[in-house]
C-alpha cells in the first residue's frame, strides 16, 4: 500500500448515542456525539439519519466522487483525529468495516481505481452463504466486500449498488467483553479468519447497525 493510498478517518452512523452509551461504548459529550475507535472517529447522527451507516470519510479521495459503486463517500479534511477515550466494553480499534456487492468485479474495479489498497481476493463460504470476499486496507482498519448470494436481499440484481452493512471493532479480551455486556451481546464463536473469535451485538442492543466484536 502506498504512503498516498486512501485511508479511512471518519464513519457517520444513523444510531442513537444514548444505546452505545449503554453498550459500554465512551460517547463524547459535546453537540455531535461520537465514539473513537482507534484512528476512526465514528458520528452517531441519530436513528433518524438514513439507516446504518451514513456515509465514510476517506482522506486521498477525489471530492467529486461522491459514492463509490455505491458507497457513500466524503473527502476527509486533512486533521487530527482525537485520541480515543478507553471503551469499557474492551475495545480497542475499528477492525473492519463490511459491505454487500452485487457484482464483486465490477466494486473491486471500481475500488481499485479509486486507489484502495487492493489485499486479497477469498473464495469459500461464509456464515451468510456468500462465497467469494475482497479485502481493500483502508489505513488499520479493512473493508471486507462480500459477494451477495443471488436474489439476496430480493430485488437485488448485478446491476444494482453495493452497500454497507456492518462493522467489526477489536478487543484484545473477548471473554471479559461479554462477560460485561450480559444478554446486549451474543456467544463468542470461531471467526472466519483462523484463531480469531468474534461475537455479534443482539438486535435488543439498538446500536442501528450489526456491530461485531473480535479478537486482534
């Protein structure tokens, strides 16, 4: 990956502060509540937002682009991030932030041209069903691309966007982390990627979003 390759600063989610709050996230306190994980600084706008996540801020993107294949995507003002406050539910960073493609040519083409830094290509199968996976670095974190099984979510031809979905954050003690969270998060299991484990927050959580835990 080059010095120039875009890197992943900022993630606006339609979610309340006060539901992260209470799943052991630090919320900051000022007009525009935001959670710090690691280098990313992740708005929560309120459920009346969009649904999930918003939009991302990359810095090295070409501010006409406006989505890409679909994603919706900022220029980032070059700046510091804030130093992220210590979550009491463990963690530590953002690992990886996932999204659905239609068409995984067509959003690897398209990533790539925007200059994310291209990793690997994955083929096997998935909790989801899904069979193939891309994986672009995005600074630390990743973005995992997940090819949609056909007719899943219905309607959803080649022709149609990729979105977003989900985000996976990284805690160096998953066991201590549901220890904390109780019933909010779900039973720790094997993760896809090999000797890491993963659990999933539940619906009753409220967080807008699927929003995982994992093991560094």
């Amino acid at each position: 990956m080059g010095a120039d390759s875009p890197e992943l600063t900022g993630l606006t989610l339609a979610a309340d502060p006060e539901r992260w709050a209470a799943a052991g996230f630090a919320v900051s306190p000022d007009e525009s509540p935001a959670v710090v994980v690691g280098t990313v600084r992740m708005n929560l706008a309120g459920a009346g937002a969009g649904r999930g996540i918003v939009h991302w801020t990359l810095t090295g993107i070409a501010r006409e682009l406006g989505d890409l294949d679909g994603l919706p995507t900022e220029a980032a003002v070059i700046g510091t991030t804030a130093a992220a406050a210590p979550h009491p539910n463990g963690v530590t960073g953002l690992d990886h932030v996932v999204a659905f493609s239609p068409d995984l040519e067509r959003t690897i083409a398209t990533l790539k041209g925007a200059g994310l830094g291209f990793r690997r290509l994955r083929e096997g199968p998935t909790a989801a069903g899904a069979q193939r996976q891309a994986f672009f670095r995005v600074g630390r974190p990743l973005l995992e691309v997940i090819e949609h099984p056909p007719g899943v979510p219905a309607g959803a031809g080649p022709s149609a966007p990729s979105r977003f979905w989900g985000l996976a954050l990284a805690v160096d003690d998953l066991d201590a982390s549901a220890a904390s969270l109780g019933e909010l998060l779900g039973q720790p299991r094997a993760a896809i990627q090999p000797g890491r484990r993963i659990a999933t927050f539940a619906r009753t959580a409220g967080l807008g979003l699927p929003v995982a835990l994992i093991t560094v």
